[in-house]
C-alpha cells in the first residue's frame, strides 16, 4: 500500500548546505518486537476475558470467576507473570479509589480499581513516562445492567486485550524512559477510571509525554453499510486545546497553530511510526478528539494537559456494541468474539507497541525551540537545546506546508541550529531528537 507519510527519503545535512539521500531504516529491536505481537495470543486473552460472563464496573467483586473483581484479579496475574521476566523492573498492582453514588450510572458505593502495570526505565533521571491504555469494563443495552452476560469481546477487550500484549513483549525489553501498562475500569460509567489516574498523575506531576488509548480496535467491518476493511485504522485527536486554551490562544492565532497542538502532534508520530513498522495498514488521522455522541478514556489526560490520542478501529459495528446477545430480525446482536479479526487486532497492537518502543528508546524532546523572526528574510533560521536525557545522534528539522496534514520534508543536522532556505511565512517546522537507532523524539513547534 502506498506510505501517506511523505517520502521515507530524508533530505541529510550536516552544514546545512551539501545535500545527500537516506533512507529511514527500523530500529531492529522494535522491528523484532513487532514481529512477536500475536494474533492467537491476543485471541486467547480475549476468550478468558469473556469467559467472566459480564465485566460490568458494578457487577460483583467477590466472585472469584465472574464480574469485573474476577476479571481485574486475571490481568494482575498476567502483568505479574510477565514480571517475571522484566529482571524487577516491572511492578503490577490494582490501584484502587473509593466512589460514592453519584445519581447518574453509580448506584451505590463503588470500589474502583485500575490494573496498572509500570515498566521502569532504566535511566534514573530520564522522567518521563508514556502510557497504553484500554478499559477493562464493559455493558449490556442497559449500562446498569450488572447480573446479565455481557461479552465485551471488542468493547474494550481488544483495546485490553492490545495493552496485556504489548506488556508480554516489552517487559523483556529494556527502555530509558518508563512506560505504563493500564485497563481501567468504569469507562461506560462515565470515564472512572481515566478520570481517577488522569487527576492522580496531574496532581503528582507525572510527566506522561503520551498516552495511547486503545477503545474497540479489533472488528474489521460495519453494520449498515457492509464496509469490511482491515487495512485502516482511526487516531483520533484534538486540535485546539482543552487545557488553558484562553491561555494559549494568542499564540496558536498569531502563529497559525490550529493543528499543531500536543495531541494533534502525537497523531502525526503514531501514522509515521505505525506505517513504518507495520505492513499493510495505513494510520487514518481524525481531527476530531473522539467520534459524535461517544467519549474515551484519552479525553481526562487532554484535559489535564497531556498529549493523548484514541485509537479505534475505522468501521465501527454498532450491532455488536453496547447490545443484549440476541438474534432479531434475522440480525446477531451482541460483542461476540466470532465477529473479531484477530489478525487486524495483531496489525493494530503492533503498531501500539512500534509506537511505545519507538519513543521510549527516543531521546527527550529538543529544549527552547525557537525560530528567528526579528528580520525579514526569505530563509528560515531554527535555533534549539539539547534535550534533557538521552543520547542523541542528532536532530531532524521537519517541514510541511501550511495546508499539508503531515510532515513533508525531513532535514538532518548534528548542530543545535538550522537554516533552511524556505520562507517561514510559507511553512510549517518542528524539531525533534533522534538516537543512534533512528529512534525520534515527539516533534516541537518553535516559538518565537
């Protein structure tokens, strides 16, 4: 299929002058990785996740083989399973909060728990942290149905399902910045569980760079339309931003920056990355933060400031979300995992995992990014600092015309400043860090 990211053709220069070709190569690490992810694994977790009967967030927790208690207990023994293998630096819990009834879809005092999952990295003064993310709950047609069967092979199983996969793979792996491994609970009563770790890390100042949110990834066709399609999958992300948006509007007006927010960003690195590391699917950027009359778990981590995106399958099959199993009108209703591809789920997780690989291992991002508009001038003069942590090979310049959706052109540079013979007024630049592996940093937008 034809890559929508510009050339995978760098334009390389070390003074800024001589120009020579290269071709953007996968780190074989990552490549090796990606090669592991598992369509009979993820299939597995699925079965066992369904076999809970409902996973509801207020079914029972005391059961020891029905209802979400159950089913949190199961993903804790599979995160800590894979710690086995992670040589102590992954540590898995159930992080827990209290809820009281609220008179809209919690009915009684509520113990909420996230299965969290942390892979420590291994620099001690490399901050940052990057998270994968699905819910662990699910529903019938009634949200507050807790006693009746409700599969939730798709909604979320697959996105629950991608974050146990990506665990498995990268415990065994090691990574300068820490990644963090989450199902949440009570997303369909009103994003709980999201809202419960987004506020806990804004209030311990967690420096989460991104968050992939993984919500029904795993269906290949629609209801009504008959669209079958496993070649495609949605990002979706918010231009203009939720957190302190009257703060920052001078700056996004002046600058033109509309499309260039944290969130917006992180979709562009996840379609280059995704599309780099795996074959046959293209990485579909919605501008939008989440489809009409729907919300995700991505949404608490916008609002409190973070780069986060949501991935979702591109044809949605509404006869298999939020349904009773049935059979009416000659119609199967019900998320039943006979209605998954399982081998669209493995390209879709793969690419989570290429993504989560590929920035762990990045240096951090290039400090105090500025560009020189104080003289009128048909060149472009970038200037920057070294990021914080990591090793750094050098930096990649990128450019895009104003109206251009992705970065078109990529220049390369081992100096902390670049010159380009292109008209400001007439593009767009952004720099990001680069290692010895071809690992980039998230790209920065230079302010003035």
């Amino acid at each position: 299929m034809r890559k929508t990211l510009l050339p995978l053709l760098l334009l390389i220069s070390s003074a800024g002058t001589a120009f020579s070709q290269t071709t953007i190569v996968r780190d074989p690490e990552i490549d090796k990785m990606v090669k592991e992810a598992s369509a009979d694994s993820l299939q597995s977790y699925i079965k066992s996740l369904v076999a809970f009967g409902t996973r509801n967030t207020l079914s029972t927790q005391s059961d020891p083989k029905r209802g979400i208690g159950a089913a949190r207990n199961w993903v804790l023994s599979k995160f800590n399973e894979f710690a086995k293998q992670s040589g102590g630096r992954m540590t898995a819990f159930i992080d827990t909060t209290t809820l009281q009834p609220d008179k809209r879809r919690v009915d009684t005092t509520l113990l909420l728990g996230n299965v969290v999952a942390v892979l420590k990295g291994t620099n001690p003064e490399d901050k940052r942290i990057f998270l994968i993310s699905g819910h662990l709950d699910n529903m019938r047609t009634n949200v507050m149905d807790r006693t009746g069967d409700a599969p939730g092979a798709n909604d979320d199983g697959s996105g629950s399902a991608a974050v146990i996969e990506c665990a498995r793979i990268m415990s065994k792996h090691n990574f300068p910045a820490t990644v963090i491994f989450v199902t949440v609970s009570g997303e369909e009563q009103g994003l709980l569980g999201a809202n419960f770790m987004a506020g806990k890390a804004k209030k311990e100042n967690w420096e989460i760079e991104a968050v992939l949110n993984n919500d029904i990834m795993g269906s290949n066709n629609t209801s009504e339309t008959n669209i079958i399609d496993n070649t495609r999958v949605r990002v979706f992300s918010e231009g203009l931003p939720a957190y302190e948006t009257e703060k920052n509007a001078k700056n996004i007006r002046q600058l033109g920056l509309e499309n260039d927010g944290k969130a917006r960003q992180l979709a562009r690195y996840v379609k280059e990355i995704g599309e780099r590391y795996v074959e046959n699917l293209e990485v579909v950027m919605i501008y939008r933060n989440d489809r009409f009359l729907r919300g995700g778990d991505h949404s608490p981590y916008v609002e409190n400031g973070y780069a986060a995106v949501r991935i979702t399958e591109m044809n949605e099959n509404y006869y298999h979300q939020h349904q009773n199993v049935r059979v009416e009108n000659g119609i199967q209703y019900g998320d039943l995992p006979e209605f998954m591809d399982f081998e669209y789920l493995r390209k879709n997780t793969a690419m989570n995992l290429s993504n989560l690989a590929s920035l762990a291992k990045a240096p951090a991002m290039p400090e105090d990014v500025k560009v020189e508009v104080r003289r009128l001038s048909n060149y472009t003069s970038l200037t920057w600092k070294q990021p914080k942590t990591g090793k750094v090979k050098g930096y990649y310049v990128l450019m895009r015309e104003t109206t251009s959706a992705f970065w078109q052109k990529k220049f390369f540079t081992t100096e902390l400043e670049y010159r380009l013979p292109y008209s400001k007024d007439n593009y767009f630049f952004a720099v990001q860090a680069v290692n010895e592996t071809g690992n980039e940093s998230l790209p920065v937008v230079p302010a003035r």
